[in-house]
C-alpha cells in the first residue's frame, strides 16, 4: 500500500460515492412523489370529482389528474383527505376487534353465549360477598324503600332489568337456524394462522411498505392507498352526502343547512342517520325473513354507523354544547351581546366553532378531573350516577356497541343538564350577584390592543413562559383542592348527620365481610337502615387509596334521609356560588391593584392582572402554610429556616438575574440584529430597538436553545444544564451555575455583540472608507459573520466527511482483511514475534 493515495483511486472512489448518492436521491425523490404528491393529489382530484355532481367531471378525471392547476393547495387537501380515510379505515379494523373480543350484541347474535347464561343464573342467585349487592328486587322480606339497590344504585337495578328483559325476548325469538349462524360467524372469526400473520408483519416493515429500503415495492402499496381511498370516499362519504341531500331537498330544508355555513358536514350527518335508519329496517325484514348472513351483514353496518354517530355526538356534539353555553352565561362578564356573537360567527363560522368546542372541551375535563379527585375523598357509591374512568372495566366502546340509542339519548341529555345548571350556578349567577354588588367591577377588559406603556408581546411571553408553567407545574394546588374537599365533606357531615354516608366508618372498613353483616344485621335492629356500595367503586378506591382490597363500605342511613340530602344539596350549591363568587373577582381585584403601580391608571388585557393576582394568591397561601407546618418547631427552628430560605431567594434572584434578565436579553438582541433588523430596515432608515421585547423574544429563544441542547448530543452545555437542573431550587450552588454556565455564555454573547461593532465602528473608518460603506459595514458585518460562521462549519463538516470517505476508499482497494488478537505488553525479543495462531483465533 503507498502512504498516499494515488489521485486516480481518489477520484474513481468519489464518483462511485457520487453516483450511489444519485441513486439513493433519484428513489428517495422518486418515494417522496409518490407519497407527498401522487396519492393526495389523486385522492384531492377524486374527491372534486365525486363531490362535483356532474358527468364531465367524471369524463376529464384523468385530463384533471395530470393538471398543474393549484398543486400546493390540492396537496394540502389531499393529506387531509388521505389522513381521514386512513384513520377510518384503522377506527373500522379496531371496532372489529372490539366486536371480536368484546362480544357482539344478543340482537345481532340471536343465540346466548354461555357466559351470558351464567350472568343470568348469577343475577338471579348471587353467592359470596356479593349476595347483599345484588339483592333481587322481589323480595318481599325487604320493602323497596330499605332494599339496598334500590337505596343505592337505581338507575343500574333500572339498566339491568332493562337488559335482561331485552335478553328474554331476544332468546325467545331466536331459532336454532340463528344459534348455528351465530356459531359459525365466530368460528369464521377465530379461524386465522397465527404463523402467517407473524411471518408477514416480520416481511412487511415501515421501511419496505413506505419504500425507504431501497426496492421498488412501495409502488403496489401506493396502488392500494389509491384505491382504499378511493373507495372510502365513495361509501362514507360520497353515499352518505347525497342521501341526506336528497333527503334535505324532498324534506324542503335545504335553505336551512345552507343558512348554517356548515352545509357538507350537516348534510353527511343526516344521511348517517337516514343510513342507520335504513339498517335497522333492512336488518328487521332480513331476521323476518331469515336471511341470515344479510342479517348478521346489516346487523354490523348498523353498528358501525351507530357507533359513529355516537362518537360524533360525544366528542363533537356535546363539547360544543357546553363552549356555547359558557359563552352565552358568561356575555355580560365581556360586555358582550348576541349580536356580537352571530356577527363573528357570521364572519369566521370555522374559527367561532372550533373555539367553543376548544372552551366546552376544557370544561368538560377539568369537570371529569374534579369528579376523580372527589372519588378519592368519598366513601364508594357516593357518585354512582356518574361513571368511573379510571376504572379498568369500563369501555366506552363496548357500551356503544351494546346499550340501545335511547339508553345513550337519555345520557346525554342528563349530561346536557347537570353540565349546563352547574355552569349556570357558576358562571352566570356570580355574574349577576358581581353586576349588582360591585357594579364598576365588570365587564372585563379583554381587547386585543392596550394603552398601556408596556409591549403586549412581552406580557404574553412572561405570562406562557413564566406564570402559568409555575402555576401549573406545583403539585401543591390539587393537595390543597383535596384538603379543601374533605374538609368540607366532613363539616358538612357532622353538620347533616351524613358522615357515614359521605365518607364511610373506617372502624367497619377494618371487619370482615362476617363482621359486616353482622353489623348490618345489628343496625337493623337499631331502626338504621344500612346501604352498601358496589364492589366496582370500593376496588377502584382501594386502588386509588394503595391499599388492600376494602370490600364494600356500608353507611347508616339516619331519620329523615331525603331532606339531609336536599339540605346537603343546598348547601353544595352554595358552596360552589361562593368560591365561584372568589374566584372572579379577588385574583383580577389584586392584579389590578399590582400592575396599577406598573402601569398606573392605563387598561390592560385582564388575562394578565388574573394571572398576576392568581401567582400572588398562590404564593400568599404557599407561605401561609409553610409558616403554620413550621409553627410547632419552636422559635428558634423558625428563624433558621426563613435564614435558610432568604439565602436560598437571594442566591435564586441572582441566578433569575443572569439567566432569566441578562441571557435573554444578550440573545434578543443579537437575534434582533442578525436577522431582524436586515430583514426589515432599509439601508436608510436607522434601526429602532425596544429592549423589553428583546427579551421576551430572548426569552423565547432561550427556552428553544435549552430544549434542542437537552435532546442533542452530549457535550458540555447540555451536561452544566442538566446539572442545575437535577440540583433543583433547594440544592442550587451559586458558583457553579456562575463558573460553568453563566459566564461561558454571556461571554460568547457579548463577544458576538462587541466585535462586530468594533470592526464597524472602530477600524472601518481608519481605511478611509466613504460614509456609505461605512452605514453598509455597520448594518450587514452581523449577518456576513453568521454567514462566515455557519460556511465554516460546512467546511469543517465537508472536511470530516472526506477524511472519512479517503478511510473508505484506503480500506476497499488494500485492505485485506481484520484480525481480533489478544493485547499483550511487549516485552524483549519474544515480545517482537507475532502473537500465536489460537490467540488470534481467540
């Protein structure tokens, strides 16, 4: 081998690697059409097509497909398209499964199962532990007044009767035609090789289906996306648009839909409905007349479109409903009418709608999260009207397959209204008590622009980047919420008589299940009536609790039970209208009075002074309770804590000073003369620069810096972070942060600020330079040194590169072969030999 290598294997070694980069780029461009062009610009030019509603369009379909008209923006609709047939086509292989291993309804079997035989047997003859819970109710031992189901859960002893009753019929009109169908539809359903599915998923990867390993197979899969998106298109939602066009035409309400700007989505939503409709008839005259295998067909189309609409309904339908709701209790708090409300959804119909579902969204999960939090302060069986979702058994899906829609419409509209009167008792009549109490305290001042000396953008930044991650972060406040909760559970306990109802007697909690009825049986005796909770609420409280199973919570019922209830409703309400009463007004009170010493007299956005007023309250009762947690420690624990803590703020405002103040600050500036200000200041015109928008955008920009360098590579900035960062608040060591990570960047800050400056303003004009140049060298030196900065770079990267191809093409052309041998420490003129064969080998 020559110590160098000749020009001629360079250059051959070169070309070779060019010409596989040409070819890896000609596929991977080729694979990049065909994903990101071919198939949403078809499925976009398809979809015109269908939805068109004449025959020529049908006749210049190919003439459309080769066009060049609105490429970018067809391609955009097309991935639209592309990703909603997709995700139906994954939603329907899903629902499948969940038919499969869930069960299909009784109706749609016509055949029990025999585990619904033994749940039948089970309901009717309950043993064990559970023989009180599912106590029939014809028993005439207990009266329905004292019996426990009835006491306890009567819309679940409803929904079982209901159920069962629906089993009976169904049982009694099923033939053995229909039980042998059934069995073989399961069959069919069960009979696949395991071996084949594993051997095809092994074959088929994401590389070889999307084409990314080199080969040209992805070209068939293309093909098939084609067509299944093709035929989406066609069923769900080509047929089922102009069957409710059809229908909304005959009907005469067709100025109606179109008067609501939601004309397509309305109109697909009526002809689902006609479908499912539809199906349920076609299925009866199928089961009439015993066509089996179309009723079993009809039966599954009809669950699809049922479940369907049922998604629609809860995730679409109802969120809605509630954003809207909140937006018209809430007007007088904005000052704000009807009218205003139809004219900006008259001018932007999409946006006003996502909006409110975006609000009634929200509302709807922090409500979900407050019931959970009040699962884990109640006994068992307290909240079982509402369904429990942190419970394992619990499958929305499988309820939609198998409950009837009326059961689902009675559900919603029980949502609609205990949703819509807790938003009423919350929201507007705080509103109208505020309006009359303190009328110069509404309406809140939400306009988009602001008098106010400071920038709009900074206030935004500080307030995502600063208040509410902090806000949001402390795990404090829902310890504080549950505290609340179950101090007020018990005051109002002890105040009703209802302890044992609301929180359960942890003395009995501790028995057996003999114990227990033991004491059941002796409170009987005392004229208490007891009640016990379901077995599915107490397991969940136990999981939530970390504890062994509790079994059942029994409570005692006391005299004059109902109106304790109403009386512990009252009071619920009233509870809620004040700390809702709260809420409004004393964070915004104390945020105007904070930022009026800022901003003195001038308005600002009232999203700002309730988050300034809403940190202040928290760090108010943050050190309230710290102060009464210290109290019992004595005087002199005290005072060596707030000593501790007062050098912990002080090394924790200089540490803000320099990473939160000067950094950002440094950075925004740089950002601002590096990109900003050549971008958008002419040569001459001078340059304006506003530091506290600087450093909102530096703040910004650091927090982006900081999270690309925590997931990069290792190397020393993203060590000294992830350093601090493990120290915490309370550990925090001033130097370090100073030596290691401080100083190093704003070093390199102001040396990228002040060289520059310096080479314009200090040794350009010593060359004699006219003023021109000298306006020129001063406004673009900062982008000409990024650009030299960044080409050197790409210079020292190209330069590593070819190092490592000059290795490549060293170890193709005389590189014979690799040998792994022992390590041994030369020593004389044995150690010169070479090593023996078997430790070579070895």
């Amino acid at each position: 081998m020559p110590s160098r290598l000749p020009i001629q294997d360079i250059f051959a070694g070169l070309v070779t690697s060019i010409g596989t980069a040409i070819q890896y780029w000609f596929h991977y461009t080729l694979v990049a059409f065909a994903w990101l062009g071919v198939v949403p610009l078809t499925a976009c030019r398809i979809y015109k097509c269908l939805f068109t509603g004449s025959v020529s369009s049908l006749l210049t379909l190919p003439l459309d497909m080769l066009s060049t008209d609105n490429l970018l923006a067809d391609c955009l609709q097309g991935c639209f398209v592309v990703t909603c047939t997709l995700c139906a086509f994954i939603s329907l292989v899903w629902l499948r499964e969940q038919i499969v291993h869930g069960g299909a309804p009784v109706w749609l079997e016509h055949a029990a199962p025999p585990f619904n035989a033994a749940g039948h047997h089970q309901n009717e003859a309950p043993a064990g532990g559970n023989g009180a819970e599912n106590v029939a109710p014809d028993q005439p031992a207990n009266p329905p007044a004292e019996n426990a189901v009835v006491g306890e859960n009567p819309e679940a002893q409803d929904e079982q009767a209901e159920e069962e009753e629906e089993e009976n019929e169904e049982e009694d009109d099923a033939g053995g035609e229909d039980a042998a169908d059934a069995n073989n539809g399961a069959q069919d359903d069960m009979n696949w090789n395991a071996l084949e599915w594993d051997r095809a998923a092994e074959e088929l990867t994401w590389e070889r289906m999307l084409g990314l390993d080199g080969s040209l197979v992805f070209l068939e899969h293309v093909f098939w996306v084609v067509s299944l998106n093709t035929l989406f298109i066609l069923v769900f939602a080509f047929c089922p648009y102009h069957i409710g066009h059809f229908s909304l035409v005959g009907l005469g309400f067709e100025e109606h839909v179109q008067a609501s700007h939601f004309e397509g989505l309305i109109t697909t939503i009526v002809g689902y409905i006609l479908l499912a409709i539809t199906l349920i008839i076609c299925h009866g005259l199928a089961t009439l007349v015993r066509f089996h295998r179309s009723r079993r067909l009809l039966g599954v189309c009809y669950i699809v479109v049922k479940v369907s609409l049922l998604v629609v309904v809860e995730i679409g339908v109802f969120p809605l409903i509630c954003g809207w709701w909140l937006d018209i209790c809430s007007l007088e708090m904005f000052d704000a009418t009807l009218r205003d409300r139809e004219l900006s959804f008259q001018s932007a119909p999409g946006t006003t709608m996502f909006l409110h579902w975006l609000v009634g969204m929200v509302y709807v999960f922090y409500f979900a999260s407050f019931i959970l939090l009040l699962r884990e302060v109640l006994r068992p069986g307290v909240l079982w009207f509402l369904r429990n979702l942190n419970d394992p058994d619990f499958n929305p899906v499988q309820e939609m397959i198998h409950l009837p829609i009326y059961r689902h419409l009675r559900r919603f509209i029980l949502s609609v209204i205990v949703f819509g009167s807790i938003v009423l008792l919350m929201l507007w009549l705080p509103i109208r008590i505020i309006k009359s109490l303190l009328p110069s305290f509404l309406p809140y001042n939400v306009m988009l622009y602001s008098d106010a000396p400071v920038s709009e953008l900074s206030l935004e930044l500080l307030l995502l980047q600063v208040v509410l991650p902090a806000l949001l972060e402390q795990g404090h406040t829902r310890q504080w919420l549950k505290g609340l909760v179950r101090a007020w559970t018990v005051t109002a306990g002890y105040l009703l008589d209802l302890h044992s109802y609301l929180l359960g007697d942890q003395e009995e909690n501790e028995n057996s299940a003999n114990q227990q009825v033991n004491n059941n049986q002796h409170a009987r005796n005392n004229n208490a009536v007891p009640v016990v909770g379901e077995g599915l609420h107490a397991a969940h409280q136990a999981i939530l609790q970390q504890g062994g199973p509790i079994g059942f919570q029994p409570y005692r019922r006391p005299l004059h039970f109902p109106l304790r209830i109403f009386l512990l409703i009252v009071f619920m309400c009233i509870t809620l209208l004040i700390a809702s009463l709260i809420c409004l007004t004393l964070p915004v009170f104390a945020g105007r009075w904070l930022m009026s010493f800022w901003t003195g007299t001038a308005k600002i956005h009232e999203l700002y002074t309730a988050a300034c007023g809403l940190y202040v309250c928290w760090l108010t009762i943050r050190a309230v309770t710290v102060l009464v947690a210290w109290m019992p420690q004595g005087r002199r624990v005290i005072f060596q804590k707030v000593k501790e803590w007062s050098l912990m703020i002080v090394k924790t405002l200089i540490v803000a000073a320099l990473l939160a103040g000067a950094v950002p600050l440094l950075l925004g500036l740089l950002f601002e003369l590096v990109i900003v200000a050549p971008l958008r200041v002419p040569l001459d015109q001078t340059p304006l620069f506003y530091p506290w928008q600087d450093w909102a955008l530096g703040v910004l920009h650091a927090k982006i810096i900081a999270a690309i360098t925590l997931m990069g590579p290792q190397w020393w900035l993203k060590t000294v972070i992830e350093q601090v960062y493990a120290n915490g608040i309370r550990n925090i060591d001033l130097h370090y942060i100073i030596r290691k990570l401080a100083a190093p960047v704003i070093s390199v800050l102001l040396l990228s600020l002040c060289v520059p400056y310096v080479i314009a303003s200090g040794i350009v004009p010593l060359l004699g330079v006219t003023a021109e140049m000298q306006n020129l060298v001063h406004r673009r030196i900062y982008p000409f040194l990024l650009m030299v900065v960044v080409l050197m770079g790409i210079l020292s990267f190209q330069v590593r590169q070819f190092k490592r191809l000059y290795e490549h093409i060293k170890n193709d052309k005389y590189l014979v072969g690799q040998r792994l041998v022992n390590y041994e420490r030369k020593s004389g003129k044995q150690g010169t030999s070479p090593p023996p064969p078997q430790s070579s080998q070895e």
